[in-house]
C-alpha cells in the first residue's frame, strides 16, 4: 500500500523535473539565427524632410528593404518602372485609400485592390531578383505605396502625377 503510493510520488517527481529539462533545453537552443543587424539607414538623401520628389521614371527595389528614390515625380501618361536590383524580392502595392479618387488600383502581380493583392503575396505579385513591374499613371496626384514583406521595415514609396 504505502508503497505504492510513494512509488507514485516518485513518478511525479520525475515528471515535473523531466519539465524542468526540457524548458531549459528550449531556452537553451534554437537562439542561433544569424541576424543581419543592418538598421535601416535612411541617409542618402542627407537626411532631409523628406519632401524632395526626384524626376524620373525607373525607382530600384534593393536589398536595404528600401525604394530608391523613395519619391517620385512624373507627367501624366507616364510609364514608371521598378526594378529589383537585389535579391531580396518585393512588391509593389499601391495603398487603397492613398491614390487620387478616380485614379486606376495598381500593384506588382496585376490585382485590382489592396486586399487581393496582400492575399495573393508572395505566391503573386512577388518581384524577384532582375524582375520589373510597370505602370502607367494617367491620372494626376498623389499615390502612395508599399512593399508587402517589408513595409515595416518602412519600404514605402510616393508617386507624384502632374
Ligand atoms: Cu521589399
């Protein structure tokens, strides 16, 4: 009888310490992801308000997670190109409600509104390494846009259309 019961308690025992192993065996390993601690580094443009629009059609998708130039600024009818000069793919997806009212939805990967276009990433509208994605603005305003995987890293874009 009392043996049975003290046979139990030496079950438990081990039990919880089996636990205890285990959690630190977690805590212990698993820590070796090799973690790029690249900032984000925003000074190319020497660091100004942010309100220069550079006048050209080509903007680069690179692997500082970054759209260079960050702002745009061309007449209507015009095709702007991005290009990814790095390995790291991207997107390009305009925020919905960030484009003039009557102005045509855009986003890499051809989809007609913001929601499809997160939904269909990166299985679609993925630009990958030497990849190009076009659109032509016909529409005058301001667009602005962002890369799904990395717009917390803060890649984002603007499109000035006069
Ligand atoms: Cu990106």
């Amino acid at each position: 009888m009392t043996d049975d019961i003290s046979r139990r308690r030496f079950a438990v025992a081990l039990a919880s310490t089996g636990i205890g192993i285990g959690l630190a065996g977690c805590g212990g390993g698993g820590a070796s992801t090799e973690s790029p601690t690249e900032t984000a580094t925003p000074t190319e443009s020497g660091g100004g308000s942010g309100d220069s629009f550079e006048q050209t059609d080509t903007v680069d998708m690179n692997d500082e997670l970054a759209f260079a130039p960050k702002q745009i600024e061309v007449e209507a009818g015009t095709t702007v190109t991005w290009e990814n000069v790095g390995s790291i793919g991207h997107s390009v997806t305009a925020y919905e409600d960030e484009i003039p009212e009557d102005a045509e939805y855009f986003a890499s990967g051809g989809f007609d509104s913001q929601q499809a276009a997160v939904d269909a990433y990166p299985d679609e509208g993925n630009v990958t390494e030497g990849g190009t994605y076009e659109h032509t603005f016909e529409t005058t305003g301001e667009y602005e846009y962002y890369c799904i995987p990395h717009e917390m890293n803060g890649m984002v874009g603007t499109v000035r259309v006069v």
